[in-house]
C-alpha cells in the first residue's frame, strides 16, 4: 500500500532548493549531528531569504552515505519540520561530492 500525502498546489509557486551540503565557511563537522544541524540551517535559510517557512516545504529528499547516519538525522530532521511533515525520500548512496560528507537535502517549497 503507497503512503501519500495530498497537497494541492495547482496554481501556486514553487522554490527548489538544492542539494544543501554539510560544509560552512570552508569547515565540515564530523558527526552527523553537526552535519544535520548546518544543512538544515541553510535549508532555513533559503526558505527565509524568500519569505517562506518550513510549513511550505512540500517534499525533500535525504541522501545519506551511510545507514547508521538515520537514527540521528530523523531525530534533527523531525525537530527541524515539526507537524509540517513534507514528503521525503531517503536514499543511501556510495558518497556524495566531498568523501567529509555524510548527508545532503534538497527540497521543494509551495506557496
């Protein structure tokens, strides 16, 4: 059975943000949690610079280079989204750009 959720947004505006990566001013953290917490601030970010909140997320997808990276990304990302909770895809893939990287989001935002 396929779990859905059902927005629409027919008419509406949208920003994609892209893959968001774990590295601020030329330093990536080591643990997942740092990681998490850098990527979710430039998601924030993206969303604020226009206008936007996290209620407006509608779909992100979560690459992870490992699965033992989960536990401690769900339990930022739930914080991060709270009752919003947008559509998510996770996926676990070989590395990402950067072999320090363990997590990249991207997202969509409708309004």
């Amino acid at each position: 059975m396929a779990i859905y959720q059902s927005t629409k947004i027919a008419g509406s505006k949208s920003l994609y943000i892209s893959g968001q990566t774990p590295s601020k001013d030329g330093f990536t953290p080591e643990t997942i949690s740092e990681q998490m917490d850098i990527v979710l601030e430039k998601i924030q970010a993206a969303l604020e610079e226009n206008g936007l909140t996290v209620e407006e997320l509608v779909k992100i997808t979560i690459y992870l280079t490992h699965v033992d990276y989960l536990s401690g990304a769900r339990e930022k990302l739930a914080a991060f989204v709270g009752s919003s909770k947008p559509t998510a895809t996770l996926v676990i893939v070989a590395g990402l750009i950067d072999p320090a990287f363990k997590i990249e989001i991207d997202g969509i935002a409708a309004f």
